[in-house]
C-alpha cells in the first residue's frame, strides 16, 4: 500500500479553498486545511509534503509561511495577486 501525500493548504477565501480541496482531493492527497498563519505554522511539525498557501493572511502572509516552511524543507506554492 502506498502513503498518499500530506498537503497543507491555508485559504482564507472560500473558493479557492473549495477549488484546492477539489482539485487536490480528487487526485488522492490527503488534505489539511487552515485559514490563518498561526494553524498552519503549528501544521508544519507534521512536516506535510507540501504546503499550498494564499498570499494575503493578515498579519502574516504566505511569504512568511513559506520562509517557515523552508527552513524545514518543505516545498511551498503560495498563490494570490
């Protein structure tokens, strides 16, 4: 049996999170999804596979989570404007 992929995706817009879900879901990854910085720095422990993330997180961004993300290793997609 093969382990299917862990991805984080942060969306505090509701369609792209249901987008990402749908997208990502059908295609077999086993998913996790945050609305804000704070969730998704605590998810990086569980060192997913990938992290996908909206730009705009208030205080943070993404680019902030993907800085975090880094450090450990782990590929990040940030998507926004």
């Amino acid at each position: 049996m093969s382990r299917r992929h862990h991805v984080v995706i942060v969306a505090q817009n509701p369609a792209l999170a249901t987008a990402l879900l749908s997208w990502l879901g059908n295609a077999g990854y086993e998913l996790a999804i945050v609305t804000t910085f704070t969730a998704a720095k605590a998810l990086l422990e569980t060192k997913p596979a990938l992290v996908i993330s909206e730009l705009k997180l208030g205080e943070y961004n993404g680019l902030h989570l993907a800085l975090k993300a880094r450090t450990v290793g782990i590929p990040t997609i940030i998507v926004g404007p």
